[in-house]
C-alpha cells in the first residue's frame, strides 16, 4: 500500500511541474453506493437458514447497497498535455440495518433483534485528466479521475436483543467495530459551469475496498458466554457507485484571464500554419498612422500591442485576429480603424469598409479617416 500511495504522489508531483494551477474547486455531492459484502451477505443467510430450519422466521437483511455523501476539493492546472486536476476526497458511505429479526416458531414474538451501523469513511488522494484542452464556463467537461486511500470505520456500533417467547429481555449484545485498509476508486465524470463560482457535476465510479472489522463483544444472559470474546466480520465495500451535486469555487478562473490568449495563439499557429503572405498593397494613405497605445496592462492593450507588431511586419491576416479580439473586449474608434487597416491590405473592401465606418462612429472628428473614406 505503500508503494502505491509513493507511486501516486511521484505521478502529481511530476505532472504539477508541467503547469500552474488555474481553478481551485469544491464539490459536494449524495448518491448511492453499491456494495458486495459478499461474506457478511453469505453469514447471514446461513443464519437465516439455520432458524429457519427451526420453524422459526428469520430475517437478517443482507446488504447489498448504502447512501453516500461525498466531499471533494481539487486544484485544476494546465499542462502540456491539456487540463488535468488533484483532488481530495471523503466519501461517507451510509450502511445501516434497522430491521433484522427472528420470531418464536409458530409465533409473531421476536426472538432476536438486531440494529447494525457499518458506515465507513472513505479518504482518498487522486487525479482527473480532462478531455478539454481548455477551461471554459458554460461548457460540459468530461474527465476520468482515479484516487487511492483509506477506507476506516470507526465508532459503529452493533446491538442485539434476546427476548423470551413471553416477550421478557434474556440477553443483550453490543460490538463496536473498527476497521482500517486500502482502497481505491476509478470514475468518470462530467461538470457544467454556470459561471466562475457555481456549478453542478455528475459521477459514476467503481470502489474496491475489503477487509475485516474487529470488536470486542459484550454479552449479557443469553449472550454472556461471547462475552469478552474478539468479533471478526469480513466486509466488502467494493462496487459501483453514482453521486450528484453543487460544484463551487471562490474568486475568477485563471482559466478566463488566459483562455482567451491561448485561443488567439491557437488561431495564429493555424494562420502561420497556412502561409500568410503580405499583401503586395501599398498604401492607405495616412489613416494607417495611428495613435499610441495606453500602457494600462490590459488584454484589450496586450492585443492591440501584439496586432501592431505583425501588422508591421506585413501579416496582415495575423494581426487581425488580434484586433478583432481585442475589439471584444473593448470597442474603441483606434481597434475598428486597425480593422479596417488589415481588412484593405488583405483587400476585403467591403470589411474595410464597415470597419472605419465603425471607428467613425466612436470617433466623429477623425476628419482625416473621413475625408479618406469618401474617396475610397
């Protein structure tokens, strides 16, 4: 198990040095949860049989399911080979039985009751590997995750009752069982961003996880001769498992700051990609003389800064994804008139056109531009 848990954190660590992380997220999701207990399932069928064969009605109730709620906290980055995710988990899953019973033969007075709590806690330490290359808010994503961990039951309790065929107490019974062993999980899933801070995911998975629980058991009367005795009880909490919930997170993605960027790079490796020659047009005359740029830091600057340098370097096509960008960020009169710029270079009149219309309207006493489009 330790080999494992040493593997697992050699694997973060070397794909955390890949990239920054962009979202810190929580989850908090309910579901259900899917159990073997193929051992405990099989002891109480045999008993079941064994009062049974004894005219006596048994009914000790296997388990075959338990509630889960679900706490998850994860750290999303971005690497070369797209977004992935740490995270942190505590599954509570839920087995309770309230309701095992043997009846007197040929009689409705119980013989035996039980009331069993077996819940167990679930601690595991994962990753998720996204199918997006981009984090994007109003998008489904989908991942596949896998974690390793803890599985431990602690402070359970299991209490018994004998009863006389008259109804009278003979004997009671009470374990609290403790547990501790390896555990993991594989799962794919899918969440959906309303906006920087709220969001709903969806689960399914499979569990594997068996070991034993111990106790000491405490009988009185009818059970006095287990007093003392060390109750050993195989459990199997393996199985497939299916959650639901709220995703949420506190301040702005980095993931909005820069996504933007890297989706203007993408479109420009693709524009090289393609050849992008300059245009043999000469001139636009001195409209294409234009002011300088305010050093404000923003996006809105850092694309028109970046649109300014391969528009002199005569790639047109280029620099207008840049303005175009940087126009939806900020509509200004000098961002529309370098539209148009590029827009006539790259002989596309009619853009050329409506682009200094457009700066013409946010800027009414650019005479030059419009006594330069009168002509054109």
């Amino acid at each position: 198990m330790k080999k494992i848990f040493l593997l697992m954190v050699i694997l973060l660590l070397s794909n955390m040095s890949f990239g920054e992380v962009i979202k810190s997220i929580g989850e908090i999701n309910g579901g259900i949860n899917l159990l073997a207990m193929t051992e405990y399932n099989k002891d109480a069928q045999e008993q079941n049989e064994s009062f049974e064969s004894l005219n006596a009605s048994s009914d000790f109730r296997l388990i075959t399911s338990g509630g889960l709620v679900s706490i998850a906290g994860a750290y999303i980055f971005d690497s070369p080979s797209g977004l992935w995710a740490f995270y942190l988990k505590n599954d509570y899953i839920i087995v309770l039985d309230n309701d095992s019973k043997v009846f007197w033969p040929n009689s409705t007075n119980e013989l035996l009751t039980m009331k069993s709590n077996l819940s167990a806690d679930y601690f595991g330490l994962g990753f998720r590997k996204y199918f997006q290359d981009k984090w994007k808010n109003e998008q489904v994503n989908f991942f596949l995750g896998f974690d390793a961990g803890i599985m431990y039951s602690i402070a359970n309790q299991v209490e018994g009752n004998a009863y006389t065929a008259t109804g009278d107490e003979m004997g009671t019974l009470s374990v609290t069982p403790f547990g501790l062993f390896f555990g993991t999980c594989f799962e794919a899933g899918t969440d959906y961003w309303f906006n920087d801070n709220f969001g709903l995911n969806f689960k399914a998975g499979y569990r594997y996880s068996k070991g034993d629980l111990e106790g000491i058991f405490r009988g009185t009367g009818y059970y006095y001769p287990q007093d003392g005795s060390l109750m050993v009880q195989p459990v199997d909490y393996s199985g497939l498992y299916i959650n639901g919930g709220i995703s949420f997170s506190f301040g702005k993605s980095k993931a909005k700051e820069s996504g933007v960027a890297q989706d203007i790079d993408d479109s420009i490796s693709n524009l090289s990609n393609e050849g992008v020659e300059p245009s043999d047009v000469e001139s636009i005359s001195e409209s294409e003389k234009l002011p300088a740029l305010p050093s404000d830091n923003s996006e809105y600057t850092e694309f028109m800064k970046k649109g300014d340098i391969e528009f002199e370097r005569k790639r047109y096509k280029i620099a207008l994804v840049y303005f175009e960008q940087a126009a939806l960020i900020q509509e200004t009169a000098d961002v529309y008139k370098r539209i148009g710029n590029c827009n006539f270079y790259l002989e596309n009149k009619a853009e050329a056109k409506k682009a200094y219309t457009k700066s013409i309207e946010l800027n009414p006493h650019d005479i030059q531009l419009i006594n330069w489009l009168e002509k054109y």
